[in-house]
C-alpha cells in the first residue's frame, strides 16, 4: 500500500511524474492535504536542501526538486478544503523577498484566500521598497513575507527599517515565514509574527486584525 514515506523518497529522489502520481493515489485514499504536504513533498524537498548544503546535490537536483514540486503541490491545494465562502474585508500585499523561491508563498497564498482574504500577491524576487509600495498604493491591512534563503534575511530587516523611516510602521503588521526563518530570528528581527507553515499564515493575519 502506498505511504507517505514513498511520496517523501520520490520528491527526495526528485521524479516529478511519479511523485504526482503517488500525490494523487494518497489524496485519493483519504489522507489529509496537509499531512501529504507535509510529511510527503516538504520532507522530500527538505532532504534535497539538506544534501545540497552537504554539497552533496548541485543547483540542477534544486531545480529538479522545484519542479518535482510543482507537479504535486497544486494536486494537494486543489485538495484543501473550500473555505466558508466568508470575505474578510482585509488586504494583504504578500510576496517574496528578494528569491524565486515561491512554493511557499504560492501555498500562503492559496490558504489566505481560502480564508477569505483579500490577497495582493506581489509575486518574487521582491525588495523592501517593492512591499511598502505596495501596501501604500492598495491601502493593505497587513504585509506577509516569505524568506526562502539567507540574504532575504537582511532585506526583510531593511524592510521594518523602512516603514519606521516612513512613519508607518504601525499601520502594518508584517509576519514573516520561510525555510531559513526561525521565530526566535522574527522576533528578534521585531516582526509581529512568524509561521512554520503555510496555515499559521491565517492564524497570524485573523489575531493581529482582531477577527473573532
Ligand atoms: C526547490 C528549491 C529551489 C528552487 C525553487 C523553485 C521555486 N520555484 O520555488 C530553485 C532551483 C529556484 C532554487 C534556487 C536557489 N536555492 Co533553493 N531550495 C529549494 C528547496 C529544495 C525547496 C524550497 C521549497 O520550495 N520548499 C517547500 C516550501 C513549501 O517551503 P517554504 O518555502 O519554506 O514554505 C513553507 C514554510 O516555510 C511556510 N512559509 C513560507 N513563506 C511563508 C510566509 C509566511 C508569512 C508564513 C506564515 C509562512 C511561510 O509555509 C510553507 C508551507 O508550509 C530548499 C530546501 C528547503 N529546505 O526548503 C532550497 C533552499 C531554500 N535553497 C537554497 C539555496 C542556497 C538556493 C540558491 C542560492 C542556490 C544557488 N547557489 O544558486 C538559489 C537561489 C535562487 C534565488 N535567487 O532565489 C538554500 C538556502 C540556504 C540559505 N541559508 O540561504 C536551501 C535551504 C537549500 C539548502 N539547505 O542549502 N532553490
């Protein structure tokens, strides 16, 4: 019988078509979306990151690893459960910063809309000036940052130091999340809040807007 352990190898083993394959067969059996991702595609994903900082994999096995990923996540986002229909009337500029890493973001995204946000989804490779431009330009409610790899580190600082600097600090919360974040590192960065996962992305955004 198939597991979740055979989708973690073949996302590990980066092969697109039967890991998609193997995504279906468990999503078809009943198993919950959310472990699937988890415990199948990121874990795989994981191992891919842990051989190429063993400098064990090339940058070739983390593009093979993206589009392994790729071929499953949205099988599983097609998955999540509908949200309530209900709207929130409430922005958020969401995006990258600085990487083309958009996995993440793209799966903060579907889950934020599902939560029936309004998302303004500012795609990649984003500067600090790119997300306050933004949220000034639609009137967001909040700013979502996802942090992929070290250098984006230091930019998401520069982005707090911005909004101090343009006075409008606290006219948006930012929460941050990504693979190298930690929340020890966002709260001493001085965000106002930091997820593992994609789903705490909704968790975060309905406290930090007081939504009941
Ligand atoms: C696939 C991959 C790539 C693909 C990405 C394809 C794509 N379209 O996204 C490509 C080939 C482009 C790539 C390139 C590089 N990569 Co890469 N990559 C990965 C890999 C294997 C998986 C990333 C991924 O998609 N994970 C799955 C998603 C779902 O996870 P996630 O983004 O972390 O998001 C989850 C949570 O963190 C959270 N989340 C994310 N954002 C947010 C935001 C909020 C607000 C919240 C609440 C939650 C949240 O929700 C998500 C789901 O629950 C990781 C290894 C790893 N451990 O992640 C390395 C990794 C991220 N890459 C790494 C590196 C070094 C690079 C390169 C610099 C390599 C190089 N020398 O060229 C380049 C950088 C390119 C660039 N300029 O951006 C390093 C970063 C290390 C570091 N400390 O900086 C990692 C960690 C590998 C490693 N261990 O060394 N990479």
């Amino acid at each position: 019988m198939a597991t979740i352990a055979d989708l973690r190898q073949l996302v590990s083993d980066t092969k697109p078509d039967e890991a998609a394959e193997m995504t279906s067969t468990l999503l078809d059996a009943g198993l919950d979306p959310m472990e699937v991702l988890e415990e199948g595609v990121m874990s795989g994903l994981q191992d891919v990151g842990d051989r190429f900082a063993a400098k064990k994999a090339i940058v070739l096995d983390l593009v093979r690893a993206g589009v392994t990923a790729k071929a499953c996540v949205p099988l599983i986002q097609a998955s999540f459960p509908e949200g309530e229909g209900v709207k929130i009337d409430k922005k958020i500029v969401l995006g990258t910063m600085l990487s083309q890493h958009n996995i993440g973001k793209n799966l903060v995204s579907t889950l934020l809309s599902i939560g029936g946000f309004e998302v303004i989804d500012i795609g990649e490779k984003n500067s600090p000036f790119d997300f306050y431009e933004k949220a000034e330009s639609v009137g967001a409610d909040l700013i979502a940052v996802s942090v992929v790899f070290a250098p984006a580190m230091e930019k998401f600082n520069e982005l707090l130091s911005l909004l101090n600097e343009m006075n409008v600090r606290d006219k948006y919360p930012v929460i941050v999340g990504g693979a190298v974040t930690s929340q020890k590192w966002a709260s001493e960065a001085g965000a106002d809040g930091w997820g593992a996962q994609a789903k705490d992305g909704v968790e975060l955004a309905r406290k930090l807007l007081s939504i009941e």
